[in-house]
C-alpha cells in the first residue's frame, strides 16, 4: 500500500482533502465542547437582576431585561396563526360563526361585536379597536386589560379607579397583560394585584395570601378569567357568594337584583356571562387533580441549563407534547382526537342553545306585539334571563366546556330546558291573543342579517370607531 | 506491531512538512482532552448514577429515582443498559451517549423526553433480569420494546405507571429537583488563584426558581 506521502505527491488535492476533512472534525467538536461548558455556566448565572425594577413598573419590557426568556416567550403572545378545531389564537368574528347571537344580544353592545380574543399582547389594541367600547363604558372595564391598572389603582384606589370612564382612562392605558399582572418585582413571587378576587375570597373568610404556590399558578389567571359583574359605582365584583355554579351565580345575581340590560325584543332582565374559566374549570378532572392552570397553559421549560416557566401563553393543543403528554402517555393525535370528541359533544349542545334562545326572544317579542301584559310574561321572561345566562356561562369560557365537560353539558341541557319551557309557556299566550304559531322566523343566516333584523345601523357605528381611531386613539397613545 | 507499523508509515508526511504536522496533531489531540475533560468522559465508562445529572436534563429523573424504590439498590444503568454481555452494554451505551451528544449539540432535544423503543427494549428486559420470579407466570418475559410498540403485548411500566420515576415527566415532576450540580468548568485551585477563595464557584446548590 502507498503511503499518503507518495499520494499526494501525485495527487496535491488530496492534501486539501485531508486538511477540510481535519477542519470540519475540529470545528463539531469545538461546538460540542462550547455548548457543554455554555449549559454549565448556565446553570451557575440563574438569577440575574441586571436591573432592579421599580414597583408598579407597567412596562413589560422593562422587566424583559431581567427575564429575556420569559419575556421572549411572553412575546410570542404575538402570535395569530395557530388555529384548533374551535378556537386558537386567529382572531375569529363570533358573531359571524354563531349570527343566532346577535338577536340574543339584542340591545346590548355586544351585538355590534364579538370575537375571540387574541394573545395577551393584543389585550389593550383589541379593547380599542371593538366596536363595543363606541358606547360609553366605565373605566372597570380596563381592569383586566393593562398592567397600568395596578399602577393607577395603587395612585387612586379601586373605587377611585372604577368611578372614572372608560374614555377618562384612555390615555393612562399603554401596556397590554403582562409581568406585573402576575408577579411581585422585588422577588418575582407571583402576587394578586386585582382586588375583586381577593375581595371574593374575603368574603368568604379565606385570605388569598395563604395560599400555596400550585394554587397561585391558577389563582393569578382567576384575577380575569372568571364571571363578574359591576355592583355599586361600576365596583367590580366576582358573585361567588353563593357558590361557583352557574346556579349558585344566578342565584346571588337574581337575589342583589342584578341585571345588565334588559332585551330590546323580549324586554327580558338579561344577564351576561363574562369568561367564568376559573369556575369551569374547578368542576373538572384536571382541577380535582391538583393541575393549575399553569401546567397545561404555560408548561415548564428548559433551555440548555435554565429552568422556567414558558410565558407563551396559548391553547394546550397549540402544544400537546409539552403539556398534555407531560402526565398523558397516549400519542399526540390520540390525545387531539380526545379533545375534540368533547368539544363536538358540548358545540352540539351549544347550537342548540342558541337556535332556541333567538328563537324564544323573537317569539316573546311577538307576545308582546299582540297585546301581553306583564303578568303573562312574567315567568317567560325569567326563563330566558336564566336560560341564556346558562348558555352564555358556557359559550363565553374559553375552550368549547373542554375545562370540564360534563359540567358544561349539564349546564347547557338546563339552558336548552328553561327556553324550551319558555317557548311552551309562549304558545299559550299566543292561543290567548289569537296568534297564529309557530311564529315566522326572520333570516338569520349570516351576521348582517341578524344586526339588519334587531336595527343595528352597522355603518355609522364603524364610521365612529373610524373617527375615533383616526382622532381620539393617537392622542391617548401619545399622551405618555 | 507490523500493522501499527504500517499504518504509520501510511501516514507519515513529507519530509519538510513534519513540523507542522506535529504542531497541528498536538494542537488537535489537546482539543481532544479538553472536550474529554469538559464532557466529564470517563464518567461514561462507569455505572454511578451521577454520571447521569451532567447533563440537566436529567435532574427531575434523577431525583424521582433516588426517592423511589429502586432508588436503594438499582443505579441508572442497571435499567437503562444491556447487562446481559460486556460487548452489547458498552454498544449501546456509546450509540446512545454519541445520540444525545448529537441532540444537545444541535439543541435538538425535546421538553418532555420520551424512551425509545430501543430503550424500552433495554428496560423490559432489565425488570425481567431481576423480577424473573414475579413474572415468569405471567407471560411478560417475551415482549420487547417493538413488540410493544405494535400494540401486542404490553410493558411491565404500562401496568406499574408509577414505577420508578413517577407518572409526571419532564421539568414538571421535579421542578427544584435537589440535586448536586455541576461544578465550573475552571478548576476550584485555579479559580481561586485568579479570584480568589469563594466557595459559591466551586461548587452551585440548587436555586429556588420561579
């Protein structure tokens, strides 16, 4: 055998051969080397406060210098591609899905505008673009929506901050949900800084401040992601007195005497449901199995040497195989198909919740057309004001009853019961009055035919929003 | 000796560029060491359960074993490797070890890490070396990993879920996992030369993380 010696005497190429065969060994294992000591000197430089962060700091990124991991993944709230079977984070016009939801919301703004919400990053855009806050609103709806809150609650007090409107508000409210939403500056604990909730568990005798850190993980979402009303003054309240259920809640609501609005066709005391996820979920199996909304929400996280929290907050199903298969051992598809399967059972429950619901308004308003008087409608009345707020107890929670299906179900057969009944009592109303039945429906087939039916003049309220996007928003958002 | 030889002077450059080449093969057998010291090498060649936790990983791993059961009397590699001849345990360790050193290279490992068949194959096999009493009646002792995973016949972990490592994988089983780290790559005696005694460089205990 030649040596390579005489090779490349002959052949000069082999040299170069050998010398980038020699170059690329050297340069993997250089890169082997590097991550392994960059992973331990990782592991050693955890914590690092580069700079300390004032309290009632309201800008994330300020707090993203310390916590480039967090915030980084908290960024990607940004995005608005991924879409499931029902939700996701694309922004979906709700009304256009569901139009049956228009007619329910007769007189109320929502039947302007309904979408699902889009990531946490979008929180304060999404409130200024909807078409619902063109009607005057209180201030206690930026409650949820900015880490500015806790700042100016902290300047002016709750009832202070509640008093204000929406629009005196306006110009304090820069920063979307974020950091300090959830944690203390000082230790990075997490912390309530809402006081509806620690107000509810007061009443109850429980103080939030002993609760355990697994708890926190669900507790700091239980801030926003449950049912409230505006009491007194727009004082924002969680009506838990009672109890969690949609039963409960309706119970306490009709006892204080609440109502939101009352309905333009069936002039029904109507109730709205808010998002009660918190409350859903509690009734369900992962609840009752100690997992926080944190766990399947915002999974733990590891890169290279460093623990955290992954801040990019989204479906689970966006992320099966870091949340779900963290305890499920089941393939991804598998667990998908699980979900879904739930998710069709509670949709089919809820479409029929709703046909029957704008069907029973447009019929009440029909008995009142024919000459009804109030003792008649009466209990019909009642029957939708609680057969929607069943509905919409479900329907306005995120994820499709998925946080606790069977009580999903349960709560929307009795929704679909109550306007049933509702709708039998009407019939003999109708008798009385020599009403012919069943009653004529209107098209409700796409959204514009639905505002088009109730007598939403859709195109001055976009005219409005245009004006105030173009004049009013640049001055808020310039105003700091 | 003749082949060493041989292979050798199949290698031997010209005349005027030996310098060289000895410089640069010094300079590439140093790099070798040092990628053999920083990578903990000769760890590998041993059984200790430490070896394991170099890489983080491992930790959440590492701590439900040491807190369970076979935590008294089973290491890592009583399971996770073939016992049953020298020449199969240290094949698959050094295709698994060069595996995973290729994944973390490239940063290509998952969150939630999940065994392979070949691995389950190495575990099944494990449970059976030391359980061969409890399960010679019934009818385990001839599934593999790929049998398994075909669906026709089951693993002794699809009955014992909790066994050993719990049923929660990944950070969430062990969030603070307590376990002793990795020191800095610097030697403690350099280290301190350089900066003086601080006993916090030497050696990291585990921080309380949120």
């Amino acid at each position: 055998m030649k040596s390579i010696r005489e090779i490349s005497e002959k052949k000069p190429w082999v040299n170069w051969v050998l010398f980038f065969a020699t170059v690329i060994i050297v340069f993997v294992i250089g890169l082997f080397a590097a991550t392994i000591i960059e992973r331990r000197s990782e592991a050693q430089l955890y914590f690092q406060m580069v700079e300390p962060i004032p309290e009632w700091e309201p800008d994330n990124e300020v707090w993203g210098v310390n916590f480039p991991r967090q915030y980084e993944s908290y960024k990607k709230t940004l995005d608005t591609t991924f879409q499931s079977k029902y939700y996701g984070s694309v922004m979906i016009d709700y009304l256009e899905r569901y139009p049956e939801m228009v007619v329910m919301w007769a007189g109320y703004a929502f039947s302007r505008d309904y979408n699902q919400g889009r990531g946490h990053y979008y929180s304060v855009k999404d409130v200024h673009n909807t078409l619902r806050t063109g009607v005057p609103q209180p201030a206690t709806c930026w409650t949820c929506k900015s880490t500015d809150v806790p700042r100016l609650m902290n300047e002016m007090g709750p009832s202070e901050f509640y008093a204000h409107t929406w629009a005196e508000m306006g110009p304090e409210i820069q920063n979307p949900i974020g950091c300090q939403d959830c944690h203390d500056p000082n230790t990075m604990n997490l912390r309530i800084t809402r006081p509806a909730l620690a107000e509810a568990f007061e009443r109850q005798g429980i103080d939030i401040n002993d609760a355990t850190r697994q708890e926190m993980r669900s507790l700091v979402c239980a801030q926003c992601h449950v049912e409230y009303y505006f009491g007194e003054d727009n004082y924002l309240i969680f009506p838990w007195d009672e109890g969690f259920s949609a039963d409960e809640m309706e119970y306490y609501k009709d006892r204080v005497g609440h109502t939101d609005w009352v309905h333009a066709l069936s002039r029904a005391p109507m109730l709205k449901a808010q998002h009660p996820d918190y409350e859903l979920y509690k009734t369900g199996i992962h609840a009752q199995r100690d997992v926080s909304c944190a766990d399947c929400h915002m999974p733990y996280k590891r890169e290279g040497g460093i623990k955290f929290t992954d801040h990019h907050l989204r479906s689970p199903l966006d992320n099966i195989e870091n949340s779900c298969m963290v305890c499920h051992r089941q393939s991804e598809a598998t667990l998908q198909a699980n979900v879904y399967d739930q998710q069709n059972r509670v949709s089919e429950l809820r479409r029929i919740a709703e046909r029957n619901l704008a069907r029973v308004h447009i019929e009440a308003k029909h008995a009142w057309d024919a000459g009804a008087n109030e003792e008649e409608m009466e209990d019909i009345l009642q029957l939708i004001r609680h057969s929607q707020w069943r509905w919409d107890w479900v329907a306005a929670a995120n994820a499709m009853g998925f946080h606790s299906s069977s009580e999903a179900l349960r709560v929307l057969a009795t929704s679909i019961q109550k306007a049933q009944e509702a709708s039998i009592k009407l019939t003999s109303v109708f008798n009385r009055y020599g009403v012919e039945y069943p009653i004529e429906m209107p098209d409700l087939s796409t959204k514009e035919k639905a505002q088009e039916y109730i007598g939403l003049d859709m195109e001055k309220i976009r005219e409005e929003k245009e004006e105030f996007l173009e004049k009013t928003l640049p001055q808020w958002l310039g105003s700091i | 000796m003749k082949a060493l030889k041989r292979l050798f002077r199949f290698l031997l450059p010209p005349r005027n560029w030996r310098f060289t080449v000895v410089i640069l093969s010094g300079i590439f057998t140093g790099i070798l060491f040092f990628v053999v010291y920083v990578s903990n090498a000769v760890s590998y060649l041993s059984d200790e359960p430490e070896t394991c936790i170099n890489c983080h990983v491992m930790y959440p791993y590492y701590a439900s074993w040491d807190k369970g059961s076979h935590g008294r009397d089973a290491t890592c590699a009583d399971c996770h490797v073939p016992q049953d001849n020298f020449i199969r345990q240290y094949y698959v360790k050094a295709t698994d070890g060069l595996a995973h050193a290729t994944y973390f290279t490239f940063r290509w490992e998952p969150q939630v890490i999940q065994i392979k068949s070949r691995g389950k194959s190495v575990v099944q096999e494990n449970c059976i070396r030391c359980h061969l009493d409890m399960v010679d009646m019934v009818q385990l002792v001839e599934v593999t990993g790929e049998i398994a995973e075909k669906d026709e016949g089951k693993l002794c972990w699809d009955c014992h879920r909790e066994t050993p490592h719990g049923s929660v994988r990944s950070l969430s089983a062990a969030p603070h996992a307590l376990v002793e780290r990795l020191p800095s790559v610097m030697p403690a005696w350099l280290e301190n030369l350089f900066f003086g005694e601080s006993p916090s460089k030497t050696r990291t205990l585990p921080q309380n993380e949120n």
